[in-house]
C-alpha cells in the first residue's frame, strides 16, 4: 500500500512536471507570437498615421499621404517630384519627411539609409548631398549618402576601390564629434559595399582613420546586415561566435557588436539562448559587446514596452546585463533622443541606474557645445544624485569587496579575492 502510494505521488509530479513544461512552452511561443503582432501592429499604426497626418508642404503630405512608411515608393514620389520642381524643393521635402518620421516616433533608421541614398544620387556630389541634410534617423541619412557615393565610384564609374581617396571624406561635417562619428560610420558601410562585402579589406581600409572604431562599427553593421538579407549566418560555416575570432584582435568587438543581428533574427534564438552564446565568448570585454548589441537589437521589439526590454536584459549572466542595458540605452538615445533615454533610465531598476545617466552624459558632450547645455539637459534626471552622475558621467559605483573562503582537505582554510569577478553586482 504504501509503495502504491509512493508511485501515485511520483506519477502526480511527473504529471505535474509535464504539463508545467507545456505550459511555459506555450507561454514561450504565445510570447514570441505577441511580440511580432505588436510588431506588425505597430508599424500599421505609423503607417496609418502618415497617410492621414495633416502637413503643410502639399508635396511632402502628397508623398506621405500616398506611401506612409514604406520607403520605395517614397523614394520614387521624390523622384517624381525632381522632375517638377528643383533641387532646394526636393532636398527640402527629404528633411521634411525625415522630421517627420522622428515627431511620430517612428523607427527610421532604414528608412533613413534608402534616403540619404536617394540624396546622394539626386546630387551627384558628396559635399553638396552631406551639407544638404541634417542629422535625422539615427545618423542613417549621413550613411546612405556616404554608401551610395562608394558604390557609385565602384560600380558605375570603375574607380579602382583600393586607390579611393577617403582620408578627408567626412571633412565636410566637421561640426561636430557626433556627426563626424555618423559619416565614419557611413565610410564603414561604404567600404564593405565598395569591397563587394570582404570584411577584412574594409576594416583595413578603417585603419586610416584617427576615429577608426567609428568605420569599423559601420563595417560590422554592414556585415551584420548582408548576411542576415543572404541567409547567411558567417563566412565561418554556421558558429557566429567563432566567427569573429578570425578577425585582428582590434577588430572583434565591433564584430560582436553586431553578431546579435543573427543570433536573434537569422538564428531566431530566444534572448536567454542568445545570452548563452555571448557567454562562451573567451573575453569579458567582447561578451559584454554582444550583450550590448542583443540590447540594441531587443529595442526595436519593444520600442513601445520599455519594460521588456528591462525584463529580457535581466535573463542572461548578472555580471553583463548592465552591458545589454546600455546598448538599448544608446539606441534610444541615438534614434529617438534624449526624451526617451531619460525615460529608459527612470524605469530600470536602481542597480543599472548610475551607468544608465553616465551613459546619458557621455552622449550629450559629443552631441551638445557647452557645459550649460549638458547641465541644462540633465535637469531631466530623476534626483540630485542622477543630476550629478549625468553632469560629470562618473558612474556611482558601491564600494565592496568579495572574499572566497575555500576548506582545505587538512582543515585549513584558504582565501581568495574575487572583487574584480563578481563586479560588485555590475
């Protein structure tokens, strides 16, 4: 009796067990199936919103009125409109559309490379095209400029892609730190468009540049982004990981960086799986690169549910979500502006915060001219200590140490300092 009672109670956890696990799966693929619906219904909504938005410029509301968000046939409405009206009136009606885009919130920045490509073939003229635009979509504007200029020198006027001359290419926005970071990031888009995507050839070519990180980060975007359109995951069989280490040691990071395009979209992992594979990377500086791109990448899915992206940052290792939050941080910075990443950093919890608004300074010394608009900006942060921490971008961080206690086998006790492992929780 007593055993029959047994078996009946291991039966009704094993029963239990099961239907947890179908429940959780369930959940899992509901989840994931929300997650694209929202996605879908959002960009229905933006999309809806252009077409019925009331703007001034007839030519500007006849363009959106008829396309919305769909960048095609957008571009050719301004290719059309070229034909009637001149060059200050098309170049007008780009910006137009671009600020639009950011006043609605939405997501541009691929729609900002199709067009500043657009821009730069309209012109004919890197200088004029760059000088005739203002930074909107992230940069992205800046870069379809830049990369249509390479493919273009390459493709249709047969310049040798080895003796281009791109020392002083980004002289023209010398206005600023940012938007001569934004035209390196371009270069490095062009360069892997220009080398018919041999990656190593363009991040060499990025080495004659004082801000050469910048061009490699384009680069590896672009490659990012070729193999994910291709259906391919590496040019290292099938290990995106492994992928990378092939690379100059200088290089790897901006590889990592970018790598989370395939293990969440190609590879279509879930967040905790693509954490997984960052973790088996042998550096800790180049995980938290991959961390910090899954957090950029996680944006885009819950641009309206910040939350999420708090909520799936925390699944992967303690010791680098901090990583993932600061690369969801600077995309919001970058696409929708300071507005949003103050929210971002008022809604995480209180462990992320101190690096959240360091990061929020670091953005705005490259973005703003003085000191009073830094302090003025940061007038947003939630309390006098983040206010602080956004003016100076020192990080608040806990002072503690962390001491192992190991029982020898004689009875002796052995210590050993893992202050620097555990990172006192960041």
């Amino acid at each position: 009796m007593t055993n029959m009672k047994n078996f009946q109670v291991i039966l009704a956890i094993c029963i239990f067990g099961i239907i947890s696990v179908i429940l959780v799966y369930n959940f899992q693929n509901n989840f994931e199936a929300v997650k694209l619906e929202q996605s879908s219904n959002l960009n229905d909504s933006y999309d809806v919103e252009l077409k019925n938005l009331p703007i001034k410029d007839p030519h500007v509301k006849k363009i959106l009125s008829q396309c919305g968000i769909e960048v095609h046939c957008t571009v050719d409405g301004l290719l059309e409109l070229a034909k009637l009206e001149n060059k200050k009136t098309v170049l007008s009606a780009v910006n137009d559309i671009l600020s639009i885009y950011e006043e609605i919130g939405y997501y541009c920045h691929q729609n900002g490379h199709h067009l500043g490509m657009f821009v730069y073939g309209f012109s004919g003229n890197l200088s004029e095209a760059i000088s005739s635009v203002e930074r909107r979509c992230g940069g992205s504007i800046y870069h379809g400029i830049i990369e249509n200029y390479f493919a273009s020198a390459v493709m249709l006027k047969n310049q040798n892609v080895d003796e281009l001359e791109i020392a002083n290419i980004c002289d023209e926005l010398s206005d600023s730190k940012l938007t001569i970071m934004e035209c390196l990031h371009g270069v490095g888009h062009g360069l892997m468009k220009a080398y018919n995507y041999d990656f190593s050839s363009a991040l060499t070519r990025c080495d004659e540049f004082e801000l050469a990180q910048e061009c490699y980060n384009g680069a590896s975007m672009a490659n990012g982004n070729f193999y994910l359109e291709t259906n391919k995951e590496s040019l290292n069989g099938n290990d995106i990981i492994q992928f990378c280490t092939v690379l100059e040691k200088k290089y790897q990071p901006y590889c990592y960086l970018y790598q989370a395009n395939n293990l969440l979209i190609s590879k279509n992992l879930s967040t905790k799986d693509s954490f997984t594979m960052c973790d088996t990377i042998e550096n800790n500086d180049e995980t938290r690169y991959c961390y910090s791109g899954i957090g950029a990448q996680l944006v885009g899915r819950f641009l309206h549910n910040l939350e999420g992206v708090v909520f799936e940052c925390q699944k992967g290792d303690p010791n680098y979500q901090t990583a993932c939050i600061l690369g969801s941080e600077g995309i919001l910075l970058d696409q929708l502006g300071n507005d949003k990443g103050f929210e971002f950093c008022k809604i995480i919890p209180e462990k992320f915060k101190s690096d959240c608004y360091a990061k929020i300074s670091f953005w705005l010394k490259n973005t703003l001219s003085s000191k009073e608009e830094i302090k003025n900006s940061c007038s947003a942060a939630e309390n006098q200590k983040y206010y602080e921490t956004c003016v100076s971008g020192k990080p608040d961080r806990i002072n503690c140490s962390a001491i192992l206690i190991e029982k020898g086998t004689n009875g002796t006790n052995t210590t050993k300092d893992i202050t620097d492992l555990v990172k006192c929780g960041f």
